[in-house]
C-alpha cells in the first residue's frame, strides 16, 4: 500500500501507518463492492495520514507499551476525517480531492451521502471493538459534536462580510483542530501517560491544527492547482470567507464589497483581482503569520515532553507542516 | 409537546415517550439556532416513535427495573431513525416528510447533509452518556453497520427489473428490520430478560420491522397522498421496485417492461396503468399477505412473552400497524 513520502524519513512510524492502513481497507470491505472499490481507492490517494500518526507518535510517551487495538483507533481518526471529507465535498460541490476526481463527482451525491454515513459507523465500529481494552466512546463522541458544530458554524458565516477573525478561529477550532486535539490527546491517554502529558497533548494537537487550517487557507489563495492537488479559490467562490481575506478585508472593506457583494461565482479575471487585494491589504502575510504563531507554540510545548526520539519526529513534522506546499 | 394519537389508549407508555421526546430535544439544542429549530419542527411533526416504544415495552420484561439512562436510550434509537430519513430524503430527492416538507426541501441538501451527521454525532453521544450503566456501543454499532449495508444494498438493486423477493428481503431485513430488532433487544437487554426472552425479542423485533416495511411499500402503492402524509409512488420513479411491483412483474414480466425500461419519471397515466397492472397480476395482495405472514409470526411470538400488561400493548400494537392507513 501506498504510503505518503512525507514518512519515508521515519520508517518506524512508516511500518505502524501500513499497519493502520491496512486495518482501515479490510474494515470497509463489504458486499458492496462499488462502495468497498471507491472507498479503497480513496483511502491510497495520498493522505498524509497525520492524524493517525500524531496519535500514534503520542502513545510513545506512556509507561505502558500497550499494543492491543492500537491500530484500530489510529484506522478509526483517519476514517472519521475521511467521512468529514467526503460530506464536505458535496457541500462545497468539490470536483477533485487529493488529486482525484471526489468521489460525489465520480459516483454522484447520492454514493457520497451513504459512503460518508457508511465510514461513521465503521468510525463507530472500530472504537466499539477497542473499547474492551480502552474505552474512548465518550471522548469520541464529545468530540464528533463539537466538530460538526464547527462545521455548522462555518456554513452559518457563509456570504458575511462582516465575518471576524474570532469567528473564523472558532469554527476552525471546531471544524479541524478538534480532531488533532482529540487523535493526540487519545495517543496520551490510551498510552497511560501522566496527567501532566495529557494535558500538554491537547494544547499541542489544538495548536496544530489551528496552523495547519490556516496554512491550508493560505494554500487556497497562494499555490496552484498543480501544486495543491485539489482545485484552488474554491472557498471564497462558496462563500467561505477564510482568514487571508478576513484579515485583507479587516484592512480596507470597500476593495472587496464590489468583488462579494452579488454573491455569484468570480470570473477568472476578479479571482485575480481578489488575490492582488488579498497580497495589497496583507492578508497573506498576516495569515502566514498566525499560523507561524500557532506553530511555534506548538513547538513550545512539545519542548516539555520526555527526550524521547518520537519528540524530535513530532517537532520535525510540526515544522515540516508549516513549511509544506500542499 | 405533541404525541402521535396512537399512543392515546396507553397513557403509561404515552409518558415515557413524552419523557423520550424532552430528551430528544434537548440532545439537539446546540448554538447554531437554524439546526436547532429545523429538527425541533421535524421531531414534532407527529412521527409514532415505534422506534423507543418497542424498546420502552420490553424493558418491562425485566426483572429489574432499571430507570437511570432509559429515555437516553430510547431517545438514540428515534434519533438514528431520524438521522437515516433525512438522509434518505436527500437520496430519494423527497419534497415531503410526515406532511412537511423535508428537510433538503426546506434547507437544501447541504443543510440536509450536516443535519443527518450531526444526528449521528448525538445518537452517538446519547450512547456514550448512558455506557456508565449499560453499554450497548458495540451492540448498535454493529447494527448501525447492517443498517448502512441494507440501504446501499437498495442502492444498487435501483432500475434492476430482475430484482427478486428475496433481493429484496435481504434489503429491507437491513434498511428497516435491523433497527426494530436492535429496538426490542436492546429493551430485553437492558432491563436484564432472562437469554430466552431476548432471542425472542429479537425475532419479534426481526418480524415487526419486516411487516412494517412491506405494508408501508403496499401503501405507497395503494394510499393517496393525503392519508400517507407523504409523496405516493415516491419509490418506482427513482427505480426502486418494491415488493408488490416484485410479486406482480414475477407473473408477467412483459407488462411493465415498457413502462420501465426508460429509467425516467413516469407520466401520471403510466402511474395509473402501473397501479392497474400491479393490482391485476396480484402484485398488492401477495405483498400484503406477506406483511400479514410476517405480523402473525410476529403475534405467536409475542404470546411466548410472560403474561404481563405490556405483552397485551404489544399485541394490540403490532397488530394496529398491519392495519395502518398511513
């Protein structure tokens, strides 16, 4: 299977994503073998698999090396992000993930709606038959709410102009970095690390996860489609107002009010127009900047862990994030 | 708040569904007040609740009567229920639901997308919240998978003039007979039944939801619109060919070849010579003598039950919905 390149540098984490892999192709694999195939093909299309691996790095810092059902709630993060995923693109009428055709442009809506209900109960199963050995339902389930309420939030705020940056940090907080938050935290409390541990995984897969929306809000309006692998300026033609042009727009309203006001998709032309005024009123670079920002407390934090080899991977991987381009 | 008038004649059972409704509403009131208001209207537009009404009457079969986390349980299994129709509808592109319009009619169908996730999200936590007293995660997991495998089994089974009866009872068996059987035995379950009186239940919850299944396909067929409370003939404009359609195209094929063949929305004339011919070749009278098959079984079953007042409700019950207009 598959792996991205992103983990050929470390080849213990490697071996263990090969692993989950594995238990997230044959936990899908049912009689019908159209969903079983598009959902096959989905899961080795080059995810970077970060939130099984960040909770996988953090279970290397408890006492106890517990290696029972480790693989099945790693396989279960991965597969409720996917579910997430695949809604999302019928939402925003996505015609390509991870450079692929999505699979609601491929199989239609309808394929879409079932294949993401399907992979949360396969989410749902896959922690139920962990439970025997470390029950995190209720951590699951507190944290699924919170994310779709983030996702809600999102949809509320689209077509606002007068969107703020607390808003928009709030339904990213909800939308993404709640399951970093949750797939580190999960690493830290499966793995009987100290309280202390816990709590320190929790502000670090927060902090994670808010830089890498915004760097991928960023991405949106900065690379191309080449580079991306999913098609670019798809947010603000959805309304989606994200945190460069909040910040562009915190700078000067009326450069954009003729842009967004009729609220129709942007010809090629405005696009351009919008991302000139987006670099022009800083947008960019202060996005940029708040993503540094989160990171470095991230880094901070992961400074406090043991002196464990897995500590230098999660700081390398933090960096490489903020410094990815896709 | 508003009970369906079924439940007039048994005030005791009338209450534990008012209890389970307060539940219900209360487990979706979130921030975002759209979504809050748009499943408090859905919850209140006269649904049975059969769902937690065959759960709440086999707890009484128990020895001990368990209270703690009850409602909890029942609440989750109507708000699966709910969760699978407001997804169905989006599939089957359903204006209308219960005699409103539906969710994706009123929303759109990105509304309609989060609005079923976040009802999974809650049946989850519903779940969660009762797991301290009894833990039924991996129980409705399970269940929750079938359910899933049921409805894309229908999925590919669409415009297939050669699907036979027992393709389609495997189909309903998931999409519809699962959850009353996870209902009943989740009941027996949880109030402790002796391991004979929850194979029962599952088998009596296994009969009701396949009844009730082929009896609301026949009164798709033979209802109007105004007694339904929802479209008529919803189903073989979208290519799925149910049980009477089954029964009738198994005695002569050649009469509805040209009416299907075309794979698009029939005329309301064909409509009518498709109605016509499904009563002519005994389509409706063999699909109802099936639901009635299924509804006595079901009785005899039911009468295995210790003699106590809630067997008599069950009884009256299973029996009132063979009868059922809408």
């Amino acid at each position: 299977m598959a792996i991205h390149s992103l983990w050929n540098k470390y080849p213990t984490i490697q071996k263990e994503l090969i692993e989950t892999q594995k238990i997230m192709a044959k936990a899908v694999t049912i009689r019908n073998k159209e969903m079983t195939n598009a959902l096959h093909l989905f899961f080795q299309s080059g995810g970077k698999l970060l939130r099984p691996a960040y909770f996988l790095l953090f279970t290397s810092f408890g006492k106890t090396p517990v290696q029972k059902h480790k693989y099945q709630l790693a396989a279960s993060l991965e597969i409720l992000h996917a579910a997430t995923l695949i809604h999302d693109d019928i939402i925003d009428n996505s015609p390509l993930r991870r450079d692929m055709p999505s699979i609601q442009a491929t199989y239609g809506k309808d394929i879409a709606v079932y294949a993401g209900d399907f992979l949360f109960t396969v989410y749902f199963h896959l922690l139920s038959q962990a439970s025997g050995t470390f029950s995190a339902i209720e951590l699951n389930a507190t944290n699924m709410k919170k994310i779709l309420v983030g996702e809600l939030d999102q949809m509320n705020l689209r077509y606002n102009t007068d969107i703020t940056v607390k808003q928009y940090l709030q339904h990213i907080k909800g939308k993404t970095a709640q399951l970093f938050q949750l797939s580190c935290y999960e690493g830290t409390q499966f793995s009987g690390c100290s309280k202390m541990t816990q709590i320190l995984s929790q502000q670090i897969g927060y902090r994670i996860g808010m830089a890498f929306q915004i760097l991928d809000d960023v991405l949106d309006y900065s690379s191309s489609e080449d580079i991306l692998h999913k098609p670019v300026m798809e947010d603000v033609q959805i309304g989606n107002y994200t945190l460069p042009l909040i910040f562009a727009m915190e700078e000067n309203r009326e450069a954009f009010a003729p842009l967004l006001k009729r609220r129709v998709p942007l010809t090629e032309e405005e696009l351009l127009l919008l991302v000139a005024n987006i670099k022009k009123y800083h947008g960019l670079a202060k996005a940029t900047k708040l993503a540094e920002h989160y990171t470095q407390k991230a880094l901070q934090d992961i400074k406090k862990l043991p002196d464990i080899p897995e500590r230098k991977i999660l700081i390398e991987l933090t960096e490489a994030l903020l410094l990815r381009k896709n």
